[in-house]
C-alpha cells in the first residue's frame, strides 16, 4: 500500500477510468461532504465483504465490484508519519543503522495506523493496487479536508452518480498544469483551478477574454518541427506566472506531445532533473489528457 498526496489523487481522478474511491469515515462525515463519485463502505459483520452505506459507487454494488481496480481509500485513521528531527549519531558510524532502523519502526507504525477496510483489500488481494488519501507535509491529520480545500470542486453532498469533468493535469502542484484545447476553451474550469495564464503552442492561436494572460507559440505538431527554440519563452512565461502568484496552463491540441514536451522541458531546468525522471511525472500525469 502507498501513500497519495492530494495533487496526485486529482491526477488519478482525472486519468483513471477504473478508478474506485471508497470513503471510510463514517455515514455522516460522507453525507457532510465527499470526494464525487465515492462511496462511504464498512466491513460485513463477519468482516468478509465489503458494504455500502453511502455514496453513488458503482450502478451494481456486489461484493466483486471493486475486484481488479485501483482503490483509493478516504481514511480517518491514516496520517503521514512526521519527519523526524535529526537525531544525535546520524552522522557517525552508527547513522545509517539508526536511519533504517527508524524506517522499519516507521513502516510498522504505519502500519498499525491502516484501517480495517485497507486492511481487508491487501489480504484479499484481488484490488490491482491499494493507494491511501494523505496529509503530505500538512500540520493537520485530516487527508479529506486538506484534498477539499485544495479542489473543492471535486467535493460534493450529493449521493446522485455525475461523471467527473474533465480538468487539466496538475504537474507542479499549484503552478503548472497541461491540458488540450478543450481544457483551454472550458473557461468556468480554469476558474475552478484559478489559473491565470495560457501557453498556446498550436497552429491557430487562441481567444481568450481579457482575464488570462496569453503567450501563443507556433509550431505544428510534426516530426522535425523546432520546439527547442520555444523553451526558453515557454520558461520564462511559467516564471513570470510564478512570480505573480499565478497559475498556467500549457496546452496544445491533444495534450500529448507539443505542451508535453514544454512541461518536461521546464521541470528538467527548474529541478535539474534527468531525462527518466521528467518523463515519468509527466507520462503519469498525462493519463488525465
């Protein structure tokens, strides 16, 4: 089981179709306020199924319904385990040993703090992965406000199935996002996101009422066509955006190649990070486009 910070649990929502959210706070925290689409679940009293007591979830729920997804799970009794403080002897001889044996501890009590549903879906083992809602580096221990306050649109009280608009990638949290044209048309979801400027990199510019600020480059999406000389004004649009406290938008036509390559460009610059690493964030995030 791994740990999901909000940003990434709004990439999976986006970008995964199988995706299935199961809320196990209670009846009242779930009908208080949810992420859309889940669906708030307890344990069978002989502790062998799964039970719905709230939430759309899906058409037919059966005790095979959630077999062979991917579950995100909305828990009250998971927080991220605090860093430590540098402990007397990390750097001596006896550092590395006390570091792996912290992690061990660590791992346990993480362990220790998973809920039974949680639980339940690792030992039965017919889930394709188990991801747990949580805090990142937040003060607070709650997983589910943090995730509502950051994309309180995706947060709902109603108990009625909606299909999920579709939104932009989130690829640095709170700064860059990559989307297609429709994400770039779809002006009442860029609000969602408070984005604030546009990187059009297409043939055909895009108009755009006065509130966003724009930056529209050329080029055709083909083999051999020159985006290097399109990165150093893709950069410094993301840092002007920055600077100003501002969101931007990097999109193309579908998403996939053009505005892509401009995200990895930039997070290889910033990050100085290696060709591999860029590549997977973005693939990852992409599954949203």
């Amino acid at each position: 089981m791994r740990a999901m910070m909000a940003w990434r649990a709004y990439n999976a929502l986006m970008g995964d179709s199988r995706l299935l959210v199961l809320d196990t706070r209670s009846a009242r925290a779930c009908a208080d306020r949810h992420i859309r689409g889940s669906v708030c679940v307890e344990l069978s009293s002989n502790g062998r199924t799964l039970e719905r007591i709230a939430g759309p979830g899906p058409p037919t729920w059966s005790k095979n319904c959630w077999w062979d997804r991917n579950i995100l799970i909305v828990s009250p009794n998971y927080s991220r385990r605090r860093e430590e403080k540098t402990r007397k002897g990390d750097n001596d001889e006896t550092g590395e040993r006390d570091r792996k044996r912290r992690r061990k501890n660590d791992a346990k009590e993480d362990d220790d703090e998973a809920d039974p549903i949680t639980d339940f879906l690792l030992k039965e083992g017919l889930v394709k992965s188990v991801k747990i809602l949580e805090v990142g580096n937040e003060e607070s221990k709650d997983a589910f406000s943090l995730f509502a306050r950051a994309y309180p649109f995706l947060v709902t009280k109603s108990t009625k199935a909606a299909t999920i608009p579709s939104y932009p990638a989130e690829i640095v949290p709170g700064l860059l996002y990559l989307g297609d044209l429709e994400h770039a048309k779809a002006v009442s979801r860029l609000e969602d996101l408070h984005i604030t400027h546009i990187l059009t990199i297409h043939t055909d510019p895009l108009a755009m009422k006065g509130k966003f600020k724009q930056l529209f480059l050329n080029l055709a999406d083909e083999s051999g066509a020159n985006i290097a000389q399109h990165f150093e004004p893709s950069y410094q649009f993301v840092e002007e955006a920055e600077s100003e406290g501002g969101k931007v938008l990097i999109h193309c036509g579908a998403g996939a190649s053009r505005s892509a390559t401009l995200c990895a460009a930039y997070l290889m610059r910033v990050r100085r990070w290696k060709v591999k690493q860029t590549l997977e964030l973005v693939i990852l995030s992409c599954l949203s486009v």
